[in-house]
C-alpha cells in the first residue's frame, strides 16, 4: 500500500518528509521518492527499493527547501522502478497519489491525441500530473478541481506547481488523507502515524474535499465553496508508534495486549454494572432491532465470527456475519431495523466502508468499531465504539483483534441487558470477570521462548492445521491466517467437526495439527477430534489453559 506525504513550513522539508515516510514503512512498498522546491525548481529524487536507498542517492544531492512532498509506492500499474516511481512530473505540475484511476488509458489517449504529451512511465499517476498540466491557467486549485472531474477511481492527490511553490494542494476520493496542523507548519498524509513525530492536531478529510496548505494556514474547500473544520487531537504519540526495545513492531504489539484490552475494557464497562458505549438515544435503536448485521474482513471479520456465538446467546436477535467484500453482491433486503456493525483496524478497509454506505443509504442502523479516531467508517457510522489498542503498526492485525473482541463481548452482552433479556446481576456475572483478562493474556505471553522453540522444531513445514469448535473455531481460522501472512507456510483453519468430511485425508505423520481445546461444552467433541488426528499419526499441538493428564497423553504438545 502506498504511503504519501506533504510539508510546508519554517523547516527544511526533505528530512521532515523522509521521517514521516518511515512512519509508514510498514504498510509495504517498493519504491520511494520526494520533490523539494529549492528557490528556483521542483527537484525530484525517486528510487526502486527502500528508504535508505533513497536517502543514499540523496546524500549526494543538496536538495534544500522548505516546501516538498513524498511518497512509498506499491506498484499497482506498471513495475517497480526508478521512473514508475512518485513524484511524477508534467509541466509545472509536480504529484503523488494513492488510489486507482480507473479511466487512465482513455484520458491517456486523449492527452496524447489533443495535447501531445508523451509519458515516460506506465503509471496512472503521471497521466493525472497531465490531466491537471492541461488544466492549468496559473491557478493549481482550479486546475486540480477542474482535472478530478474527469477522473474515475480511487484517489488521494497531492499536487504542487513550480508556478505557485508556496502552496501543496491535496484531493481526497475514496483513499484516506489527513492534515497535521502544527506550529507554523502544515502536513498532509495518507495515514496517522507519519504525523506524530510533528503533531496530533489532525483534520480528516472527507471525499471531494479539497485542502490548500500555505506557510501562513490551511482551507477547506467543497464543491468550490470554502468551509472549516476544527482539528481533532488524536492521543497517541511516536513512542506508541515504534519499537520500543522489541525484535520488531509487531513482537511489541502482541506484547501489549493485556494493556490495550485492558484500556478498552475500563473504557465501556464499570463494575457496578454500567456501560458506556452508546449515547442514550441511540441505544433506543439497538432495543428496535430486529437483526444484527456484522460485517468485516480479514481479522477483523474472525473478529464477528467470534462474537457471533455472543450476540446469538445475548440479543436473541437473528445474526448475519458477512465478509465485507462479498457482502454488496448479495441480494440483501437491507431494513431500518437492521443494525449493522462494520469492524475495521484502520476504518478505511474499501469493502467494509462500501457495505457501509449501502447500509446507511438503506436507512438501517450502523455502527462502526474502529482503532483509528477520524477514519473513513468511524466518521460515516451513525456510532462509533473505538478499540483503544493504539497505533497498529505492524502489517498483521493482533492487538486490534484482541480489543475488538472485548468491544464486540460488551456490545453483545449490552444488547441483552437493554433488551431485557439479562439481570444486572447477570451482566455482572458475565462481564465482571473480565477484569482476569489482561492479567490471563499476560500468562499467555510467558509462553513466549517455550512457543519459539516449537517453531524452530517445524519452521521447515510447508503445511498446518487449525482445529476449532464453537468460539474457538474462528480463533483457528485466525491462527491460520496470521501463519501464512507472517511465516508464507500454507496453513488451513477448521471447524474440527468438517474433518471427517475431506481434510482428515490430509493427515500423516508430516502434519503439524494446532488444536484449540478448552474445558467448554464442546471439549468431548474436539477430543475425539484429536483422537481421529492421532489415530493418522498427526502431530498434535494443543492449547488448553488447564493441566489435563488426558491431552498429555495424546498430544505432541501441548500448552
Ligand atoms: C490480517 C490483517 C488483515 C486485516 C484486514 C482488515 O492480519 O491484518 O486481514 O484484518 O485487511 O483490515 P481492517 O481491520 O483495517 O479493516
């Protein structure tokens, strides 16, 4: 995924825009480049590969100013390399951008045939760097407003003119873009993170609005008009954001879940029973309701398969859980009294946010669960609950998984109680405990050398299994999914009880079998499950949280 970002202010911009653009390293990306206007010209400097080649062929290039943009690119069109790369140049016009234009050979035509202009690089971004050139009469915002309308897609642009050097012009449809207000200084990126080492006053924009950052402030402008809009402070910080000590970004954030589930839990439930998700009115829907629409994907979609099983229980409404992606190509009867939940990390997931809007314009009741504070589908949901994780860095959903399924609990044991279908004194019973929580993760955590040793024994496996029944049935899908995004070995997730029904032909004594085993009212099923790996000399791996003289008899290991 591609990463952009935008400075103007009292301070040299190149090592501002590098510092930002690392922030977003871990979205991925194959190239990278900046444009500094240094007095005269816009000087561009783009590279294939990571930063730090960048920032090599940079050492020799004195590129001062105080006025520039950059980007990390993920090559959608056109390889990775040097030209395809951002910043591209047509004319005064200098860009970046994120998204896909899906018109680009038309207009590329159509700017070669009426215009002349050849195109050094397959990317469509360079064609929008010419569609605005071709547009441009000595007024870059006229000319980027003039140029979007002929645009199909998705785009997030930032644009300068070596004309007007004092000012960055940024364009949002349908991929994320935020300004950071500073102290004299102004910033525009495609994600949070980048802005922290310099502010957390931030302004979302929203699709079809235009921002003009100047040294001297910013304006908003909307269909042509001018309008404003109060930043927002967002409370996270860089320290939230790196390292920290740990092997890698992702290590540190499996390490702070205790404390970010534990941080979301205090944040909607108290222990005299009281909750604080939903605004009194609006939890007058969630009594109405006549059904619960969950819908998500990746991890987040595990996520509602996993409280499924609790909204079933607590609500005795019918639920639907659907993957974001699939969802719109339904035949769906969407009602108003449908309440639709969309569970997103980031809030800007494009699915998810498109099941979103059809939900909304259906006139059903929407809810978004979100990490991050003025996404897309935590401003476009008639009410937000934040997971309170903090920044997620790391490219593989953990923590948010976590505070996802503690919102998803409380929301589920919410709708019983308003419901009625639930005493205060059950809501207690249910979710009192769950201050044991964190302090449980943090046990989990301990088993942190013993697990890595395991890996080291079948980290030459090229296939695994998950096993799951009932709540723990997604947890597998979940497992299998984080270990073919993280280790590239191909894994599959199972309900434990679909075995017999194909998979259990797969099972020899090559195969690693990870097994979800809790003391639940499915342990007798699953153990025989085990049994049947067993019995084709499978290698068992189970997790239980209790001694469990039966399992060490029949497991590899288990922990
Ligand atoms: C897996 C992972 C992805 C995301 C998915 C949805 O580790 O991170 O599967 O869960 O892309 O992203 P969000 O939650 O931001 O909508």
């Amino acid at each position: 995924m591609c990463g952009i970002v935008g400075y103007i202010g009292k301070n040299d911009a190149l090592p501002v825009i590098i510092n930002a653009l690392k922030m977003l390293e871990y979205r991925g990306y194959d190239s990278a480049g900046v444009a500094v206007f240094d007095g005269k010209t816009i000087r561009i400097v783009k590279r294939k590969g990571k930063i730090r080649e960048l920032e090599q062929e940079l050492s020799s290039k004195a590129l001062k100013g105080t006025v520039g943009i950059g980007h990390t690119r993920w090559a959608t069109h056109g390889r990775p390399d040097d030209i395809n790369a951002h910043p591209h140049r047509c004319g005064p016009i200098v860009l970046v951008h994120n998204g896909i234009v899906e018109n680009y050979l038309e207009l590329k035509e159509k700017l070669q045939r009426e215009n002349g202009n050849s195109f050094c690089s397959e990317t469509d971004t360079e064609v929008i760097a010419c569609l605005i050139s071709s547009k441009y009469r000595g007024n870059l915002v006229e000319a980027v407003l003039e140029a979007v309308k002929e645009l199909k897609g998705s785009y997030a642009l930032v644009v300068m003119s070596e004309k007007e050097p004092e000012k960055i012009v940024a364009y949002r449809k349908d991929s994320p873009l935020i300004l950071g207000v500073g102290d004299g200084e102004y910033f525009v990126a495609s994600d949070i993170p980048a802005l922290l080492p310099y502010t957390n006053r931030v302004v979302a924009l929203e699709d079809d609005e235009c921002a003009v950052l100047k040294r001297d402030g910013y304006l908003l402008l909307k269909n042509g008009r001018e309008f404003s809009k109060e930043p927002k402070v967002v409370h996270w910080s860089t320290a939230m954001a790196d390292e920290a000590g740990y092997r890698h970004i992702m290590q540190k954030e499996i390490f702070e879940q205790p404390k970010a589930v534990a941080d979301t839990l205090n944040a909607y439930y108290s222990a005299e029973g009281e909750f604080g998700l939903f605004e009194e009115s609006f939890s007058q829907k969630l009594i109405e309701a006549e059904r619960i629409r969950l819908v998500a994907c990746g991890t987040s979609y595990y996520a509602c398969m996993v409280s499924r099983y609790w909204f079933d229980r607590f609500s005795r409404l019918p639920v639907d859980v659907d993957i974001a992606s699939e969802f719109r190509y339904r035949d769906l009867h969407i009602d108003k009294r449908d309440l639709c939940i969309f569970v997103s990390q980031s809030g800007e997931t494009a699915d998810t946010l498109a099941a979103l809007r059809l939900c909304n314009s259906s006139g059903a009741t929407t809810v978004g669960v979100c990490n991050v504070m003025e996404s897309t589908i935590a401003r476009e949901s008639q009410a937000v609950v934040y997971t309170l994780a903090g920044p997620e860095i790391g490219v593989a959903s953990t923590k948010a998984f976590t505070t996802q399924l503690a919102v998803l609990f409380l929301m589920a044991v919410y709708m019983g109680w308003i419901r009625e279908h639930l005493s205060k004194d059950e809501v207690k019973s249910m979710c009192n405990p769950l201050v044991y929580i964190p302090g449980l993760m943090e046990e989990v955590l301990r088993l942190d050398g013993s697990l890595r040793d395991l890996a080291r024994v079948y980290m030459k496996k090229e296939h695994f299994l998950y096993l799951g029944r009932y709540l723990n049935y997604p947890i597998a899908l979940e497992g299998a999914l984080k270990l073919k995004e993280i280790s590239y070995i191909h894994a599959e997730g199972y309900a434990a009880g679909e075995m017999k029904h194909g998979p259990i032909a797969l099972i020899d004594e090559q195969m690693p079998v990870v097994v979800v085993a809790p003391p639940d009212k499915v342990y007798e099923k699953i153990r025989s499950n085990i049994e049947e790996v067993k019995a084709r000399s499978g290698i068992v791996i189970a997790f239980n949280p209790k001694f469990n003289t039966e399992l060490e008899k029949i497991c590899y290991h288990i922990f």
